[in-house]
C-alpha cells in the first residue's frame, strides 16, 4: 500500500466527520428543543473530535507540513472526498435525523470494523470512535421512531427524509480505490451490508416507516465530485481562515 493511498484514505474519513459535524453545528440555536439542540451540539463535537484526530493522522502521513487546520481549512470543494450524504442540507428536523440514522447505522459497525484492523494508529482512533457512534445512532433511532410513530406531519416529514436521502446510501459498500489498496487492513464494506439493512429495517419497522424504493444510487464523493451544496458550505467554514491566513488565537 502507498502512502499516497493511506493519506486519501485516512482524509476521506476525516472529511466525513468535519462535513456531518458542521452540518450538525448549524442546528444550534434552531433546533425545536432545547435539550436536543445540546444532544446535536454534542454529537457535532464527536464529530468534529473524530475528524481533528484522523486529520492529524492524514498529516503525519503525507510529511508536507499541513496540519488540521490546513488540511480542514485550505482544500477547496475538489480536494474534499467525503460521502455526499454528508454534504447535503439540514432541511427540516426529519430530514437531519434521516440522514443520522442512515449513516449513523453504518458507522455504528464501521467503527469497530476498523477498531480490529491492522493499522495501529487507525485502530486506536476508531476504538474511540465507535463507543460514540453507538451513541449517534441510538440517539437517531430513538428520533425516528418517535417522528415515524408520531403525528400524521411528523410521519411525512420523516418519510420524506428517508426517501429523498436513500439514494446516497449505496456509496457506504463501494470499496475506493484507495480503500481496496489497504488489503488486509481495510474494512470490508460490501460486507457491512446486511447488519446495515438489518439494522435499518428494525427501526422503520418501529417507526411504522416504509422502506425507500429508490434503486438508482449517487456518486460517492470519494473522487472529489460533489453535489452543488458542498461548495456554500465550505465557504461558510473556511471564511475565516481565508480570509486571515495563518492567524492564530
């Protein structure tokens, strides 16, 4: 395996968290409860945590000096290879926990995937990582049974979260390149799927939720091709730091 390889990887999974952990940050002060405004303010934080420590990994991996900052900071839409999922608008409450319970049943088994893989430094990242996920998607689970088995509006808006979201899931079990070039210490997606579908068949049946029909499947991200919602989102997190280059606290 090349670094070049072990350094895309290793982004693309940092770049996820940062994407859903800023997505999730602009909840704050929106969200109908106070209570759940904490919970989304303190899941963005993991998040973010998650994506600050395989940043750092990221940099020691490609030896050029950039750092969290400059690797969160300084890459423009193209340089960014996290799951468009991730990148895609809050929308309403039902739309933001369809989106969690979705890729939060993933990580939920990702994470301690990774934990048991070869690669020391990643291990000890997703060892973390993983008690928090169990925590993301419990936390999304419970929400979705709560809107899906709640009031006629409640149930369209879950729905219709579910069914306009379903179609970036099929990117969660393709293999990058740069993730098949990890061998043995890669985590084998295709085969994260069934506990995945399990999974989310549990809670839409709690929930009294359909299953989406959908069967065409966006691009992943990992290349670098995003939908048109990434790019005002950069600008939005990156405006301080380009706009006064290197400044420190």
């Amino acid at each position: 395996m090349s670094a070049a390889a072990r350094f895309r990887y290793v982004l693309g999974l940092a770049d996820d968290q940062l994407t859903l952990g800023h997505r999730l940050s602009q909840w704050t002060g929106r969200a109908p409860l106070l209570e759940e405004e904490l919970a989304l303010a303190n899941i963005a934080l993991d998040l973010i945590g998650q994506a600050r420590a395989l940043y750092q990994l990221a940099g020691g991996i490609e030896g050029a000096g950039r750092d969290e900052d400059a690797l969160a900071y300084g890459r423009d839409e193209r340089g960014f290879l996290n799951l468009q999922l991730l990148e895609q608008p809050n929308g309403d409450f039902g739309r933001t926990i369809a989106r969690q319970l979705l890729y939060g049943a993933l990580m939920r088994d990702y994470w301690p995937a990774l934990a048991a893989s070869g690669d020391a430094a990643l291990a000890a990242i997703a060892g973390k990582a993983a008690k928090e996920a169990a925590y993301h998607y419990r936390h999304a689970a419970e929400w979705t049974v709560r809107l899906g088995d709640g009031t006629a509006e409640s149930r369209r808006r879950m729905q219709a979260g579910l069914d306009e979201l379903w179609e970036y899931t099929g990117a969660f079990f393709e293999m990058s390149a740069d993730e098949a070039a990890l061998g043995d210490g890669a985590v084998d997606r295709p085969g994260l799927r069934p506990g995945w579908d399990a999974a989310i068949g549990r809670v839409l049946a709690r929930a009294t939720l359909m299953r989406p029909s959908a069967t065409w499947m966006a691009a992943s991200g990992r290349d670098g091709v995003h939908s048109e919602h990434l790019e005002p989102m950069l600008a939005e997190m990156q405006i301080l730091q380009r706009s006064y280059p290197g400044l420190t606290w």
